[in-house]
C-alpha cells in the first residue's frame, strides 16, 4: 500500500489553473470536499480530520485566504455522490446565494475526457497532467458544471527509511509489490525513488488486469512490481493470484473495501492511524505507525527470535547428546564412567543455566537478512538433526580419546577431572562455534555467562571442599 511508503503527509506542490479559473478552482477544492482542519494545541498548523488528500486541499485553500468555515457555511450541499474506484470522481451540488453548481473533482483521465474540450485541448491537458504525475505527484482534477478547471498535484514525502528497508526485503527473499489507486505514472516515480523497480520490471494497471485471461495473468504476474489504478476487488484477484502460484502472501489494507484481500491473505495487514475498525478486524497484525519499514522490522526480528530458539535448541540438545554418548561410548568399550552423577549435574546445571539464556537473548547477526525466508517451521529438521548428531558425537569423541589415555597415565581420580573440566571447556566453546556470524564481543551477557562458568570450574578444581564435593 502506498501509504505505508509515505508520511501521511500530503501537501499541495502544484496548481494548473485554467486561465480565469482559479477562484472557481479553489472553491471546488473546497466543496467537493469531505475533510476538516482542526488547528494544532500548539497553533503550528492543522490536523486533517478525514482523507488526508481531501486535507491537503483545505490547507492549500487556507494559504490562498479562503475561510473554509465560513465559505461552506454560506452555501448549502444539496447532493453528494461519494469517489468510488469505478467512476474515479467525487460529485457534489451546492447551492449558494440562490444559485446551483455541480462539482467534480477526479481522475484526471475521467475529467479530461468529459470536459468539452478540442482534441488538441485535450491533448494539451493531458500532457500536462503527465508531466505531474512523472514527478511522482498525486494528481487531481475538478470541473464545475462540466468546465474545467484545472489540476491540482499532490504530494506526499517517501519516509527516509523506506528505500533501506526495500533494500533489505530484496536482499531477505522477500518481494515487494506495491497495489495503488494512484495513476501508473505517479506510482512510477515513487517505485524508483525507493529502489522498488529494476530493469525487466512491470508495471500492470486495473484496465489492463480486466483484459487478461486467468493463464495470462498468472504469466505476466510474475514480472510484475506495481498494480496501478487498482480496485478493491483487483487486490482481491492479485492476492489469489500469487497464491496460487505458491506464494506466502502478506498484504496491507485500510478500508472495508481492502477486507476480502486482508482475510484472504496469509497474513493481513491493517493501518492503525487510518484504518477502519472493520479492517482492523479482519487483520493478523494491526501497523500502529503505519510505516512499511516497521513491517521489515517485524520481519527481521521475527527471524532473530526463531534464529536464537535455534540456537538454544542446538546448544542444549548437542550438549546433553554428547554427555549421553560420552558416557555410553566408554561403557561399549569397557571403561570406567567417565563422569560422577554430582559431575554431571553440575555440567547439567552450568550449561543449561546462564548461558542457554543468554543465547536466547541473541542480537541480529548480519546475515539475518541475507537469508530467503524458511520453507517450513519444523524445528527439528534434517540439517538441524544432523547438526545435533554430529556435534554431539564430535564432542563425546574429543572427551572420550583424552579419558582413555589419561585413565592409562594419571589413574580413574585425576583422569575424570580432567574430563569433566575438558566438556565444561568445550561446551562453553560451542555456544561461539553456533552463533558463528556474531563477533564474540557481540553478545556481553553470553561472555560474562561464560568466563564465570569457568571460573566456577576453576574453583572446583582448586578448592578443597569444592574438590571433596565434585571428587576432583
């Protein structure tokens, strides 16, 4: 949705007034026209109540020295005939001092063509509302009585933050389509100015959609970056239509028109500062700031937190395996247990305590948005199991060959300390080995975990209670 790529902030950038009309414009600015300003507590400007381009209308209109309140209270609306995606325009008729004018504001396409205009006058017209709309404005344009006008673009700042986290949802396997109501010129712009656009990219507008076969739209889907000019009921179709190719589908939605594509999604997405109740309502997740990059966010700390369960299941899992395996293995080939059950408890105790819970409050590795998104969410997977079984026996080995030659040399005593303190090592070792695209200064808490694990160890080897306590 384009307004998760954008402030929210719309703001009149300009105006093309037919010559002669620029009262009339300003007064059709205003009456076909939903919204209210509400001056700021602080008095620096207004809050928009209602659509926020309606708003930006007002607030242009204010700048030119209309009184908004005054001039509506003046006159009186007699009909209203709402914006819907299938007319693209806002009708309304208004009478003032005893006189009646119909107003339209709409799609530039939709006025140009209906105003009574030469073919060369609408040629004329309609290069300039592209030449707008290229440079990524918002396009409006308003007729009273069936004359023109004038056009009026619109625009509304791409967040800093958006082009980054585009960026980052390429680099994740993750991509992103943009779905406007908004003129393909106009979404051009913005899907270049943020990086959404590359080279074999698509763009595929509402007409154009209503054209295709269902084949041909799965064809052509695929190269497709941006929908333009969309309704309701188009989302609804891309939504299906990504679906059945195989695709994970997360879409954002604001109104009660966008709740057949929330609900159809995977994961629906509503605006928290514009949405309505009713696409709340229908919505996994509800976007309180309305930003798409606060969506990536989510996104890469959703992959942290199922990335650091990872990590803690690995840790505890090839920890114990290798304690099971060193002890079992010793028995097989006939040796003395390698470790006491106090040993035992305490590698038990160590391991599975601060560190474990360290690890579990992980940060972001760099490459955790390097990565395409998992295709299932079985933890205990292949590559998962044979990561357990291999580091559990790698580790069992790495005890078990030292036990039996210094078992030869030291006697059964000094030969379990030293196998006992060489696990509780090699144990506090691994942590490192499985977190490996971290630094080993980036997690403090699993290094201070660590070094006083090992200090413990050093204190049982030295103290003679703790000696007396652990047979060491």
């Amino acid at each position: 949705k384009t307004g998760t790529l954008t402030k929210n902030e719309m703001r009149v950038k300009e105006v093309k007034a037919e010559e002669g009309k620029e009262k009339e414009l300003l007064e059709c600015a205003v009456y076909c026209n939903n919204a209210g300003l509400v001056l700021k507590e602080d008095g620096g400007g207004f809050d928009i109540l209602g659509d926020t381009t309606e708003g930006a209308l007002l607030i242009w209109a204010k700048d030119k020295g209309i009184d908004i309140d005054l001039e509506r209270a003046e006159s009186k609306l007699l009909e209203e005939i709402p914006f819907n995606l299938q007319t693209r325009k806002m009708s309304v008729l208004w009478q003032k001092d005893g006189k009646k004018s119909f107003y339209v504001k709409g799609a530039p396409e939709v006025l140009i063509l209906e105003s009574a205009f030469l073919e060369k006058d609408r040629q004329r017209r309609d290069l300039e509302f592209q030449k707008m709309a290229k440079k990524g404005l918002r396009v409006l344009a308003f007729s009273k009585d069936k004359q023109f006008l004038g056009l009026i673009g619109i625009a509304d700042e791409i967040r800093p933050e958006v082009k980054e986290a585009v960026r980052l949802t390429k680099q994740a396997g993750i991509k992103v389509v943009m779905v406007t109501g908004d003129n393909e010129l106009t979404a051009k712009s913005i899907g270049e100015e943020i990086g959404l656009l590359n080279e074999g990219d698509e763009i595929l507008t509402g007409v154009q959609i209503n054209q295709l076969t269902e084949e041909e739209f799965l064809e052509i889907i695929k190269r497709v970056r941006i929908f333009a000019r969309i309704t309701p009921e188009q989302k609804f179709r891309i939504v299906k239509a990504y679906q059945s190719l195989g695709e994970v589908v997360a879409v954002t939605g604001d109104g009660v028109n966008d709740v057949l594509a929330l609900k159809q999604a995977e994961v629906g997405v509503s605006m928290g500062k514009i949405g309505t109740d009713v696409s709340k309502e229908a919505s996994d997740i509800v976007l309180l700031d309305d930003n798409f990059a606060t969506l990536v966010l989510a996104v890469e700390q959703g992959r942290v937190i199922y990335h650091n369960i990872l990590k803690v299941v690995k840790y505890l899992l090839t920890g114990n395996l290798s304690e099971i395996l060193l002890i079992g293995l010793a028995v097989v080939f006939g040796l003395p247990t390698p470790l006491l059950p106090t040993q035992i408890l305490w590698i038990n105790f160590v391991t599975d305590g601060l560190p474990a819970l360290a690890l579990g409050f992980d940060e972001p590795s760099s490459n955790v948005m390097r990565v395409p998104p998992r295709q299932n969410s079985n933890i205990l997977g292949f590559s998962m199991l044979r990561y357990i079984v291999v580091g559990g026996s790698l580790i069992a080995i790495l005890c078990l060959a030292p036990f039996y030659f210094t078992f030869k040399m030291w006697g059964l005593e000094n030969s379990r300390s030293f196998v006992f303190t060489l696990l509780i090592i090699l144990q506090m070792i691994l942590p490192f080995i499985i977190r490996r695209h971290h630094s080993i200064t980036s997690n403090k808490k699993l290094l201070g975990a660590v070094i006083l694990v090992l200090l413990m160890q050093l204190l049982i080897l030295t103290l003679p209670l703790l000696q007396k306590i652990f047979k060491t």
